[in-house]
C-alpha cells in the first residue's frame, strides 16, 4: 500500500471546508445506488425514517497523507448523495476523526469515535501501520471497520468478523502483474527495488512469487531506505549494471514522482521496462512526474479510464461534484459505503455485532466502478487487477487500461 503521498498541485491547494461540511446528520430521503446479489431479495433495512446508524470517517485530514483521505472523504460523500443521504432506509450520521500519519495520532482519533461518538461502523484508514495499531481496538469493542486503503498482508492474515476491507492486500496488488512480466521479458531478467519497510517487503515478495511461478529470473533487488532516499542514481548504475532487461519498483508519493524522474533522466526508461504496481503512478503523483512516466505499466484493481456504464457515470458524477478525476482511494471509500449499504439492507440489529454479521452475508457487489466484487473468506476483496499503462490522452497523461489480469 502507498505509505507516502505527494501532497502537489490540488492537494497543497485544498482546504478542510469540504471535510467539515460532511459531518452533519444526513437526514434526506432515498435509497442506495450500488447493490449486491445475496439471494434473499433485499427486503432488510429500516422501517421508519428515525432510525439512524451511526457512521465513523476515520481519514487522515492533516500531515502527508491529507490528500489521500480527502479523496477518501469525496468517494464515500458521493455515495451518500447519490444514495440521497440515506442507506437501506436508514438515516446515516457522519462523524470523522482524524488519523494523522500514524498509530500515535489515530489510536486516540478511533477511540473517541468508539466511546464518545459512539459509531456503530467505522471506514477510512489509510497506512497499514495505522490499520494494524487500531485494529484489536475494534476487535475489542464489536464495532466493524471497514478498511479502504491500508493494504498490509497481516491485517486479515487471521479473519475477525469485525475486520474487513475494501482495497486490496499488498501481495496481491503486485503479484497480480507478475505473470505478464514474465511472459514479456521471457529469456531476460528483472531487477527489483522498492522503499524498505514492510510494505515495501510485501509488494515486492508478492510479485517474485508470482513471477517466478510463471519462469521469470531475478536479476537482483535493493531495497532503499524509506523516506529519506532522494538520490538513486546509485541504485540506477546497479540495476543497469545487472543487465536486467526490466524493472520492478514500488515506490509512492514523493518517492515514486523522484524515483519515476530520475530512472528516465538517468537513460533507464529506453534501456530496461519499468513495471510496478498502480501507485507508483496514481493521482498528484503521476502529474509530477509528467512524461518521464510515459509507458510505465502497472496493475491495481482500479483506473478511471475502465470502460464500463457504471464506472462512466461515476467518473461523470465525481467530476461533477469535485471537478477531477477519482482515484483509486476515491472508489475503494466509495465500495466501503455500498458495504454499509448492503449490510444494513440485511440486518436485524443495526448496532456493531449486527453489522458485522450482516457483512458476513453479503454477496457479490455487482456495480462497482471497479467491476464486479466480493468478501473472501479473510474479508479481503477478490476482484479484478487491471493492466494498465501511462499514456497521452487528449494532452493529459492517464492510466489506460490495457487488459484484466488475474486476481
């Protein structure tokens, strides 16, 4: 998962006003725009207009990953607007905390929507670090969190009926890449290099094993030190020393803009492919990095650019109401709403313990932007990767979708 954001451009540009207005009671009337297919007809949910669920935003709203939960915040707003503010007939009250950059600033941030807030289901979280220091909080209380970003392996490695998650597990995103690295490098090799934290270690491990399940070589691998590497020129006379033919990098925020720059300046774009997984050019990155990211080809479970009705009129709708594109952490807080909504349509109890039974039950979501998806049996998505590669579009670079790949 992205651990880093490079807060540029719109993001060092925004304010909290959008954040602040989402935190009312949403009273409206209405009913929900994404369904699931669970067999049983969808006669759940509220009876009467005064019943109301109480919903935890817990996003970070300061420090380096600001950007990231205010694209967070806008998906899961629009769902509600589009859901006219109200869930399987429940009236939905918002109530955000900010989680910061880590498990310091959210631990205390969770716990006041818990205890004092008193949220009866909880989304957001950004960092695994965070989602790993709050997730026995959760467990402890019976109050579910759905999680729409933090990818680490271990946070649903053991299932817990109160854990859940709507993005992707780090191994995952990058393994899903490595049988179409292998086949097109064939005879040649990879280098790999990532930041060197957890994250880092997953990606990469990840996609060797993919990789070299499909008879792809390792030409070597470095890992760099995370969050203080501003030169890689180093590391470049390395891989190109290798002779691999490609590249492996995971890389985000600003590390991913520098990293992107300077393997093209340093004359590696026309010498070795580089491959990665989706954040190493998603969202502000990708615009700092202008054309040195051009041809760069990677996977995630999401571009705006996924040719499909559902996706073309979310993309229309979010560009309507925030006037660019969505990202990936955009549509995964988005899906977290259509949970809620689907569970609530389904429980008998619309407290914590009944929420997360009802998850338990949901079936297959088949009108995401994504493309069609479901819980596996570790709460974790199974879903579509997508192909993807950097291109010129209509003078704006974007992540063209070239074909599905494996889950």
């Amino acid at each position: 998962m992205s651990e880093t954001f490079f807060r540029g451009g719109r993001a060092a540009r925004r304010t909290t006003a959008l954040l602040a207005g989402s935190l009312m009671m949403l009273t409206a009337c209405g009913g929900g725009s994404l369904g699931t297919d669970d067999g049983e007809g969808g006669d759940g949910g509220a009876t009467g207009s005064s019943d109301t669920v109480t919903v935890g935003l817990a996003v970070p709203q300061s420090g380096v990953y600001a950007g990231l939960g205010e694209d967070m915040t806008q998906g899961f707003e629009l769902y509600l607007d589009q859901a006219d503010n109200k869930l399987s007939g429940y009236d939905i009250k918002v109530v955000s905390g900010d989680t910061g950059e880590g498990p310091q600033t959210a631990i205390p941030a969770v716990s006041r929507l818990i205890k004092q807030e008193k949220a009866d289901v909880v989304t957001g979280i950004v960092s695994s670090a965070t989602a790993l220091g709050v997730r026995d909080i959760f467990v402890q209380a019976e109050v579910p969190l759905i999680i729409a970003n933090a990818g680490a392996d271990d946070i649903t490695a053991e299932p817990s009926p109160y854990i859940w998650r709507t993005s992707y597990r780090n191994s995952a995103v990058s393994g899903a890449i490595g049988k179409h690295v292998a086949e097109e490098v064939g005879d040649g090799s990879v280098y790999l290099i990532a930041a060197d934290y957890a994250a880092g270690q997953e990606h990469v491990d990840g996609f060797r094993e993919e990789f070299e399940a499909a008879g792809g070589k390792v030409a070597g691998e470095t890992f760099t030190p995370f969050g203080t590497t501003s030169d890689w020129q180093p590391y470049l006379s390395k891989i190109r020393a290798s002779g691999a033919s490609a590249v492996f990098a995971f890389y985000a925020g600003s590390e991913a803009a520098n990293f992107v720059q300077q393997y093209s300046t340093f004359g590696l774009a026309k010498e070795a492919q580089l491959y990665g997984n989706g954040f190493i050019v998603e969202g502000d990155v990708l615009e700092a990095q202008g054309k040195a990211a051009l041809g760069i080809q990677t996977s995630l479970n999401y571009s705006h650019l996924i040719d499909s009705e559902v996706n073309n009129k979310f993309v229309e709708d979010y560009k309507a109401a925030y006037d660019e594109v969505p990202t990936v952490y955009a549509m995964q807080a988005y899906d977290a709403a259509a949970a809620i909504e689907a569970a609530l349509e389904s429980t008998k109890s619309a407290d914590g313990p009944g929420i997360a039974e009802a998850l338990s039950e949901v079936g297959e979501f088949t009108n995401s932007p994504r493309g069609p998806w479901s819980f596996d049996e570790n709460h974790d998505p199974e879903q579509n990767y997508y192909l993807r590669e950097v291109q010129d579009v209509d003078g704006k670079l974007a992540n063209v979708v070239l074909r599905e790949l494996q889950d």
